[in-house]
C-alpha cells in the first residue's frame, strides 16, 4: 500500500466511525505508520472536511517534529508512544464511543462476559488509570493497559484500539463498542455469567485463523 493510498483509507474510516456514531463531533483520532513516520489526523477538523492532504505526518523518534497543513491530533503522544513499543501495531484507532465510554466513566473493566473478549488478547479489556488528554501521563497509562491487549478502555475517556493494519484496529474499535453494550444490557438483567479461563484460552487459541487468510499464506 503507498502513502497515499494509506491517506484515503484513514480518511475513509475516519467517515465511517463518524457515520455510525463511534466518533462523534471531531472526537477520536486515527494514525497508521508509515516507513519510520506516522500519518496522523489533524486537530479538531470535522470529518466531512478532512481531506488525504490534510493528515500530518509525524516522526516516530520522540522529537515531535511533524510535517502537514495542520497540526496533529492533540492525543498524538500516545499514538507515537504505542507504536514505538509495539512494533508489530501498524494502526492505532481512538474513540469516544458511548457504551465503552460510559464504562470508562464508571472505570469498569469489561470481564469474560462473552468469548469475543478474547479478541482483544486476554480476558478482560482493562481501564487505564486517568490522565487528561493530551499528556505523556495519558500515554503512560495507556501503555501499562494494553500491556499484552489490542485494546484499552481510557478512564473517563474513551477506547484505544490497535491492529497490525488500519482495517483491522478499525473492526476492533467497533467489536470493542458492540461488546461494551452487551456488558451494560447484560448487567441490567441481572449479570453476566462469565467465562472460565479455559473457555477464554480456547476461544483465544481459535481466534488464531480466525478471518481471512493474509496474502502470503
């Protein structure tokens, strides 16, 4: 995939999240890597205007240097922190949507409430410890939260969700807010069982050729 075709897909899901509600107003952000950069959405542009050219482009080096006709996300330290230490994560998705973020709120954790759980890499997906946004604290919690996880719940916050490609941090994001609000209607009517450990295990071990088959396979 070339750098601009990357920019059309990060505009596109951007829309998209936006259109189904996962991303409302200029909440939430997108970033993919690219080389030894990152391609980022820009600050507080409304979906319906962002446009391929307008993404920044960010040195992955820790100096902030950044490149574009305007200037990157505000949480941009902790796409560039998550992508600096997990090298296999190629995207990285962040929303503000409703169930799981009416759950960070709440700063609950989602537990073994249904097998989709262990598409997120364990048998929870945990609340970070709060930070305001914007700031190496935010990112500092949100690294300890994905520890060995493909995504987080931000307290107070919102949802970070990662893929070893755009498409597939995108589904998590989605498969996160879906599995967030069954967790609420579950507990309205009276609680979930949940999973053992060795139904999660073997779920995790079946989610291994779970989807497509990759290209060189």
């Amino acid at each position: 995939m070339t750098e601009a075709d990357l920019r059309r897909d990060i505009v596109a899901a951007c829309r998209d999240l936006a259109a189904s509600g996962l991303i409302p107003g200029t909440a939430g952000n997108i970033s993919a890597r690219v080389g030894s950069d990152m391609l980022i959405t820009p600050s507080g542009i409304p979906y319906d205007r962002l446009a391929p050219e307008m993404l920044a482009t960010m040195a992955l080096d820790g100096s902030g240097d950044w490149k574009g006709p305007e200037k990157p996300s505000s949480e941009w330290r902790f796409h560039h922190d998550i992508l600096v230490a997990r090298p296999n994560d190629q995207a990285i998705v962040h929303t503000h949507s409703p169930h799981a973020t009416a759950l960070s709120m709440t700063r609950q954790p989602i537990p073994p409430a249904h097998y989709m759980i262990a598409a997120f890499g364990g048998a929870s997906v945990r609340v970070s410890a709060y930070a305001r946004f914007g700031t190496q604290a935010l990112s500092d919690a949100a690294l300890v939260a994905l520890q060995d996880r493909s995504a987080c719940l931000l307290a107070n916050h919102g949802v970070i969700a990662t893929g070893d490609n755009l498409a597939r941090a995108v589904w998590r994001a989605e498969e996160l807010e879906t599995l967030a609000q069954q967790y609420i209607l579950s507990m309205s009517a009276g609680g979930p069982v949940l999973l053992t450990e060795a139904e999660i295990a073997e779920a995790s071990e079946a989610f291994k050729t779970y989807g497509p088959r990759k290209p060189d396979s």
